[in-house]
C-alpha cells in the first residue's frame, strides 16, 4: 500500500485528495481508492484490498 495526495485537489474547506493504493512487488497498482474527508489511510486500509483472496499472504 502506498498513498499519495493529488496536489491542486483542495477546494474552500476541502482538503487535497488522498488516493492509498495497492500495488504489486512488480510496483502495479491492482487497486485504488479515495479516503473521504475527515478521516485517514489506516481507517480504509482493508477497503480495497477486499477483492482479493488473500488467505496465505504475507
């Protein structure tokens, strides 16, 4: 996992953009998403890796 803020994204009260994503050792991204406002990375972790089976990983 990996996260970045878009830069130029903030608007009035809204903070700039931040989009986690998972990537692959190959540095792939599989899967992103956007933390709403108000909250963090670590919160929203598990959301986009729910797709995948990954029972074994480590």
């Amino acid at each position: 996992m990996d996260g970045k803020s878009t830069r130029g994204s903030c608007s009035g009260d809204s903070p700039a953009a931040h989009l986690p994503a998972a990537v692959t050792c190959a540095m792939t991204a599989v899967t992103q998403l956007r933390v709403p406002d108000k909250t963090n990375e670590i919160t929203c972790f598990a959301a986009p890796l729910e797709p995948y089976n990954l029972t074994g990983v480590r």
